[in-house]
C-alpha cells in the first residue's frame, strides 16, 4: 500500500491510496485533471470524503468515475452545492471495506457548532496500515489512539497561532482557527505526534499558506518524533512522491 499527496491546504485536498493496481483518493478538493493525473492509470474504488467544506468537497468530486463516500450529515449539508451526490455511499462510525481497504472512520472536532463533523481514516490493507487526519481542533485520547500504530500517517499542521493571531483575518475566522473545534497548530501536531508510537513517515499536510511557514511546522514535528521516522512535508501546489507504507 502507499499514499501520495496531490496538493493540501486550504486551496484543496487530495490524497491517493493505493494497493497494487486499485485506489481511493481521500478528500477531493483539487481540479478534476490535478486527481485523474495523480492516479497513473491506477482503478480509482471510492472517493472517501472527510467533511463538506469546499477544499475536501470540490465540484469535482462526483465526476472521478468512482461512488462517493461520505458521513451523512456532511451529505445533507452539502448536497445541494455539489452535483451528482445524489448516488453517494454512507460510512457511519463503523468500519467497512472497499476493494483490498479495510476502512475504518473515527470523528475529529472541526467545526463545533453544525450537526456534521470531520472525519479521519485509519485504511489497512494486509498487515499494513496507515491513517489520515485533517481539520482538527485538538486531538482528543479517542483520535490518538485510533492515529497510533501506523505505518505511515498523514496529520494537519496547519498554523502558527502568531501568525493566525497577526494575520489580519476577520477576528471570528481567527477564534475559530484557535479553537478546539479549528484547526491544529504545529505544537498541537507536534504534542499529537509525541503521543502515537514510531510511524516510519509522517506527511505534515493543511499547511496554512499565511500563517505558517514549512519550516516552522518541520521543526515543531522532528522534536516530537523518534529519529528514525522519516518526515515529509505536503504542499499545495504540487504532487508529493508516492509513501510506502
Ligand atoms: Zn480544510
Ligand atoms: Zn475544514
């Protein structure tokens, strides 16, 4: 199994996972050419969604050739906004299985106050397992433990909170960043990385274009884990090179 990083941030998210010659792309948050290309031919399964907001529910979602998978609640608030779900899969909070990919989705606190809320994967494929989180607040002991024991995992690091703080933003959209139903900041990432065992790679995703820097996220991650853990930083704009897992 391995994972590859189209693009992340605020700007979209996709991700492929993949086994031998069949895939799923997590969240679909990019240009429908962008997803398509970032498969390499592979048979695109499903397209897992983490929540509605507009940079992992894009336009395109639908319009990959694969059933779109997604919570309930984020498909009631976002069906009419995004055409062709009409024919969408329902995961709920146990696991289930797409092709060689035992999936299993567990709730992350983003955005607080609406019925929907965000979630992230644990995939495993044989004796291989990896797990994906993105648009968090904080991570309660439930979303630690169910990161814990990966392979490889991919985890936001979104911001510096002085840099959000100085960030000029509107004052709400910065309370809410900050908020434990926001997004993490590199020390939250870091303290969350510190609390999972040995992952051999950690991909650093949700890089706040604004108030972040990579080399603030990096350092914050390479304290908190062990040497041998191989780190590796998503960015927005272009592909990363595939994980193995
Ligand atoms: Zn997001
Ligand atoms: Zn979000």
């Amino acid at each position: 199994m391995f994972l590859r990083n189209l693009g992340s941030g605020s700007g979209g998210n996709a991700t492929v996972v993949a086994h031998e010659d069949r895939a799923i792309i997590v969240d679909a948050g990019l240009s429908r050419r962008r997803m398509l290309d970032g498969l390499e031919g592979l048979r695109l399964e499903a397209v897992l969604i983490t929540h509605r907001h507009h940079d992992h529910l894009g336009p395109m979602a639908a319009k990959l050739g694969a059933p779109v998978w997604i919570e309930r609640e984020n498909w009631l608030a976002a069906k009419d906004r995004a055409s062709g779900l009409d024919g969408a899969q329902f995961f709920g909070s146990r696991s289930f299985r797409i092709g060689p990919f035992h999936i299993t989705p567990f709730p992350l606190p983003h955005p607080g106050s609406e019925r929907w809320t965000s979630h992230g994967f644990r995939i495993e494929c044989g004796r291989k397992r990896l797990a994906y989180a993105t648009d968090l607040g904080h991570a309660p002991d439930e979303v630690v433990e169910a990161l814990s024991g990966v392979h490889v995992l991919f985890l936001e690091s979104n911001h510096d909170p002085e840099m959000e703080r100085a960030s000029g933003r509107d004052p709400g959209t910065i309370d809410w960043v900050l908020s434990d139903h926001g997004h993490l900041s590199n020390a939250q990432c870091a303290e969350t990385l510190a609390r999972i065992g040995r992952p051999h790679t950690v991909v650093l995703g949700h890089l706040s274009q604004d108030c972040n820097r990579p080399a603030l996220a990096r350092e914050a991650a390479r304290k908190a884990l062990p040497r041998s853990t191989r780190l590796v930083l998503a960015t927005q704009d272009e592909a990363g090179e595939p994980v193995l897992c």
